[in-house]
C-alpha cells in the first residue's frame, strides 16, 4: 500500500466533540473549584484523566491519549520556566545549603523506607531499590502549580521548596539511567550512567553562569552604548521592536532545553536554568528604555556643529519652533516615551510569558498534563485485598519520608533551667558576654564597654523573669549607678517587652548572640514536608521503565497481561502521594491565609509563617 501524501481532511462527529469538551471544559471546571478551596485544582485534574482515559471509560481514544500526554509535557516544560523567571538568584544562593539538605533527606530517607518492602511484599533488594528510585523524586509540575495557586511564589519559602525539587528531578533522572541499565538479573550498572547526568547539570550551571558574566554583560554594555549613541538607529528600533523580547525568549528555552537533552541531563532543569537566566538579565542587566525628545537630538546636534569648521555658517533650527511645528501625532508619541522615563527596562520574562502564554499553559497545557498522569493510573487492577493493604502501608512510610524534610525549618529554642543558665554566664569570658562579676554579691556587673548595655539585654533569653523590670525600683537605679565606670556614664537602652524580644528574631541574629531562635510557628515545615509529598511524572515514568524491564517481575503465565504485584503497590504509594500532598497543602496554606487576615487586622502579631 503506498504511503499517502497527505492526511484527508474529516469532519470529527459529535461524540468526538462532545468528548474533548467535556474533557476540556471539566478539567478546568474543577481545577478552579478546588484551587478556591485548598490551592489543589491538579487533583481534579488527574481524576478526569483517569476517567476519561484508559484506566477508565476509554472515551479518548488512544492516539489522542498520546497526543495529550506530548502536548501535556509542553505545558510542564512552561511551568517549570515560569518557575524559574519567578526565581531570586540572591535568596537562592542564600538559602542553598539548605535546599541541598533538604533534597538529601527527601532522596535518602524513601530509598532507605523503601526497603521495608523486603518484608512487607518480599521484594528483593534490587526491587527496593527501584521501589525506592521512584519514591524519591518530587514532581516539579506539582511543585511550581502548588507555589503558584497558594500565592507563595516570592517567599522564602518557596525558593527553598523549587530548589530542592529541581534537585531531587537532577537525581530523578540519574535514577531513570541507572533503572534503564537494570534487568530482572541485576546487571551492573556502569560508572559513566551515574556521573554523567550529574556532570551535565553541573557543567550547565557552571556554563551558563561564566557565559553571563563573561559574555553577556560585557555585550550588554557595548550595545547600551550603542544605542544611547544613536537613540533611534536600527540598533535601538530592533531592541524595541514589538516581538524581539517573545523572540529573544522563547529562543533561550529553545536553545537550553534542546542542549539538555542532546547532552544527557534533564530537560526541565534547562528550562528553570533559562527562566533563571531571564530572571537575572531583568533584574540587572536589562537595557533601558531611551526616550529621546526633539530637544535632545537638536542639542547634540548643536554640540556636534559647533566643532565644524563652518560652524558659523550653519542654521541650528530652535528646539521651541521645531516643536510647534510637529504633528500632532508625533507630539503625542514624543510625549509617550518621555512619560516611560530613561531607565524604564523593556518587556521582562514574566511580562512576555504573561502576554503570550499563560493563557494557553492554564486552560489547555496545564490541564493536559495532569489528566496525563491519571491516563498512567492502572486504576482497574489496583483494588485487589492484598495490593490496595500493601499500598496503604507503603504509602504511608512515603509520606513521612518526605514530611520529615520539614524538620529542617523547625527552630528549636533550648530552655535552660536556671542553674543552667548562671554556670553558663559565669563561665563566659568578658569579652564574650561584656560581664564582670561582683565577688561581694555575686551579681553581674556590666563592663565599660561602649556596647555593653546592648549586649547584656540581649543575652537574656527570652522568657526570663529578669525581662519584666521596674524601672521606678530601687534595684533598677542600683543597676543604672553600677554603669558608671571611671567618671563615664553608659547609657542603658531600655529593656524591650517579652513579647517584642520573642518577635525580634532578624534583630537578635544580627547581634551575634549564640541562642537558639524561638520557633515562630510550625507551618513553614508543615508547608514544606507537605510540598515534597507529591511524586507526579518522575516516579510514574521510573516505575514503569521499571516494570518494563522486569525489575518488579512477572505475574503468573496465565496472568502475563497483568501488571505485577508490586508494581500496583508502587503505583499506589505515587498515586496517593500525588494526591494527599496538595490537598495537604492547600489546608495548610489555608489556614495560614486566615491567620495572616486576622493578624493584619490586630497590630503586633508576626506573620504565622515566621519565613
């Protein structure tokens, strides 16, 4: 049969388009309704897929199946880019060491749990470990969606959380290498599948922070001079061009996200690194918008004819004149650009994604793709007695391995009995603590050093009953006449208010004391582990490469269709992480949104977040 030249062109017929719709229009339906509820909109999604596809009813017809799952991905690529126009490169370096902790724990700790499947589904330790690869990773999709939907995308918060999922996706994809080098025989695995997805990503960022400091900044300062030299030359027109920032853009993703993939790293790490880039250059390195009147030219004009020899001989037209006799048209430009001012930048990263493709990510990409992981959701043959209790189990050790990475922002205050508390002193150096002691009485003394009043309320842990002073009783003067020292007086500052001392966390870390700061509130670990819960794309994919080699093995020969037991147990444990944590989430957030209401309208509460 000869290959046909071209696809005829049919009419879809009602079904169809009945199908699609609803596909489409409930997808959206119910992601609005639940992200108005707990910020958990891509549940509904993933449970429209799964019934509206394979695992379900089977209206969509495989080939379109695939064709959502492809377009699916866009949308992800998108998200992960926008996450990254939304990073601040300055709180990301400062909060790096704790980000790589908690990437560490969430990849340790679910491969270590996961091995209680030895005992559990008598896996072998090959098969926990693959188990325990596909636990381990963080879906980025549900990650940024989750940042996005919760309102907490310029927090702290939130760049501890991405940077810690685009690690754990870093790892992830070391995980799908080494999983595609496995068989059911447990061969070895070489040394060059492990390093080189690392490698890559650690030469990209390497790569493209030398490229920016090397490269683009000097090319930005050559091509501002430029500009400002000729400000409406061709130079200046094409930078202000409509479409050059959606251009210049969208060729950046293109170009990293195509580099990734031919060089053997992760393709949604290329997009945030692009996003981040784009982010950097707004934030530094934009070129300024010119606004170049009538006058201006004409006084350039004027300083470059009177270097002429034949200046005397030459008309400067007068700039009042020149501006009465525009047209209307062009008064009201000029007037236009003056009112942007010099130093306005052009069209930033989120400005362009804003424009050109939130529209199209929210109502169909984003959609697209989580109805795609419920389409992997073998839903049919995971309600067997044995399956679903394992599951359970499972699932359950899933979510405290990643919940547990919250731990790492629970401030812990160490309270110190009393007797504790005097050794210590005693024991610190003057210099240290700016005390001296009275061998008469005992009592501490301040020295004479300038700052000694300031540090000696500091050094008072919070919740002291020395906190609450008198400053009308005799002990109070005793202590302001023991400040003076050789005919000076140091002026004690007055001792602030429990409250205030317990509030003040950025003021007593920038004294340099040694204590323990009060922990304001548990909700951002509460936030964070929660965050983490969600496996998504990166754990379906490396569990069925997984089955797909037979790491998980075989059913029985009469049952060779079916999916392995263990297998449905480790799609259960995805599948509810996947679900639980955003639910989980959008409670939390919920509840810290009420009580940032609450707060805001009561002074002299902080911010339950404490972040």
């Amino acid at each position: 049969m000869p290959i046909s030249s071209a696809i005829p062109y049919q009419e879809p017929g009602i079904i169809t388009i009945l199908i699609l719709s609803t596909f489409i229009l409930l997808s959206n339906a119910i992601g609005h309704v639940l992200d108005s509820w707990t910020y958990c909109g891509l549940v509904g999604q993933i449970l429209v897929g799964v019934a509206w596809g394979t695992p379900g009813t089977k209206w969509l017809d495989e080939n379109v199946q695939h064709a959502v799952i492809e377009l699916g991905y866009l949308g992800l690529i998108l998200l992960v880019y926008e996450g990254g126009l939304g990073t601040n490169l300055t709180s990301t370096r400062q909060v790096l060491l704790l980000s790589s902790a908690v990437a560490i724990t969430g990849i340790a700790v679910p491969i270590a749990l996961s091995f209680s499947l030895r005992g559990l589904a008598n896996a072998n330790p090959l098969q926990a470990f693959a188990a325990g690869a596909a636990l381990c990773s963080t879906s980025l999709g549900t990650t940024f969606t989750l940042v996005k939907a919760s309102g907490l995308s310029s927090s702290r918060l939130a760049t501890v959380l991405t940077s810690a999922a685009m690690m754990d996706d870093v790892v992830g994809l070391v995980m799908i290498q080494v999983i595609s080098n496995l068989g059911a025989t447990g061969a070895p695995v070489k040394v060059v599948t492990v390093v080189r997805p690392i490698a890559v990503s650690v030469g990209f960022v390497l790569a493209l922070t030398l490229g920016c400091y090397l490269i683009v900044r000097p090319l930005r300062n050559w091509l501002n001079a430029k500009r400002q030299y000729n400000p409406n030359g061709l130079l200046d027109r094409t930078f202000r061009a409509r479409h050059m920032d959606l251009i210049a853009q969208t060729s950046i993703l293109l170009g990293l996200v195509t580099g990734a993939t031919y060089s053997g790293t992760s393709n949604l790490f290329a997009a945030y690194l692009a996003g981040a880039c784009i982010s950097w250059w707004d934030s530094e390195m934009a070129l300024p918008v010119l606004s170049c009147s009538c006058s201006d030219v004409i006084d350039r004009q004027t300083r470059f004819i009177s270097e002429r020899p034949d200046a005397q001989h030459v008309n400067v037209p007068d700039p009042t004149e020149v501006s009465e006799t525009r047209s209307p048209a062009i008064r009201r430009r000029s007037t236009s650009d003056s009112a942007r001012g010099t130093t306005s930048s052009l069209q930033s990263g989120q400005r362009v994604y804003h424009i050109y493709y939130l529209a199209a990510v929210q109502r169909i990409l984003k959609p697209f793709f989580f109805a795609s992981i419920g389409f992997s959701i073998p839903i049919t043959e995971m309600f067997s007695g044995r399956v679903l209790w394992h599951g359970i189990v499972y699932t359950t050790l899933m979510l405290s391995g990643k919940l547990i990475t919250g731990l790492w922002l629970v401030r812990i205050r160490l309270s110190l009995p009393e007797v504790v508390k005097l050794k210590t002193l005693r024991g610190s150096s003057p210099h240290r603590w700016n005390w001296s002691w009275s061998r008469q009485t005992g009592e501490p003394i301040p020295t004479a050093s300038k700052k000694a009043s300031t540090t000696t309320q500091l050094a008072i842990l919070p919740g002291d009953p020395s906190i609450e002073t008198d400053y009308s009783s005799p002990e109070h003067c005793k202590s302001k006449a023991a400040t003076q020292f050789n005919g000076r007086e140091t002026s004690p500052q007055p001792v602030p208010p429990t409250s205030e001392l317990e509030s003040s966390e950025p003021t007593s870390s920038r004294s340099g004391t040694s204590l323990m700061n009060k922990p304001l509130s548990l909700y951002p670990a509460a936030t964070l582990g929660t965050a983490m819960m969600a496996r998504g794309e990166i754990g379906f994919l490396i569990a069925s490469l997984a089955e797909a080699k037979g790491v998980f093995g075989t059913e029985p020969s009469g049952q060779a269709s079916r999916s392995s037991e263990l297998y449905l147990v480790v799609v259960w444990a995805i599948t509810l992480c996947t679900i639980i944590g955003p639910f989980a989430v959008g409670l939390v957030v919920r509840r810290v949104r009420r009580l940032q209401r609450e707060r805001t309208s009561s002074s002299g509460h902080p911010d339950p977040l404490g972040i």
